[in-house]
C-alpha cells in the first residue's frame, strides 16, 4: 500500500485504491458504498480518505459467526 510501511502514525489515512485493496474489493464498490452510505467511514477533505481503524472496525462489524447445526439422525 502506498505510503504505509512509511507512515510514522499509528492510524494512517489511506486513498480508495489502497483502502480497496486492503479490503480485497474493488475501487469501484468501495466508491459505490460510499454513495450508498453502506461502506467503512471516511473522511473527505478534498480528496476521500481512510482510516485504518475505520477499515479494521468495518471488517469487524461483518463479521459473520458460522452456525452450528444440530446433527440429524
């Protein structure tokens, strides 16, 4: 990701692309999301940016537990 391992913060902003790529999505539905108002928060200060923690908490809030099914005889 571009500027990452760079970065001196501990919660770097990351551009669509990088943000995209981080969640294995395209560009295109993370900019989608984001029209919908379905998608990780984000700021946008003349150009759309996220934060790393934005993305870590929406990826935790889709997180699906698998059900246990009953064993049938």
């Amino acid at each position: 990701m571009t500027g990452l391992s760079n970065t001196p913060t501990k919660n770097p902003l990351l551009t669509r692309k990088d943000a995209a790529r981080y969640l294995g999505i395209s560009v295109s539905t993370l900019a989608r999301w984001a029209m919908e108002g379905t998608g990780p928060a984000y700021s946008k200060a003349g150009r759309v940016r996220y934060r790393l923690s934005d993305l870590d908490a929406f990826i935790e809030e889709h997180r699906v537990q698998p059900v246990r099914r009953m064993a049938t005889r």
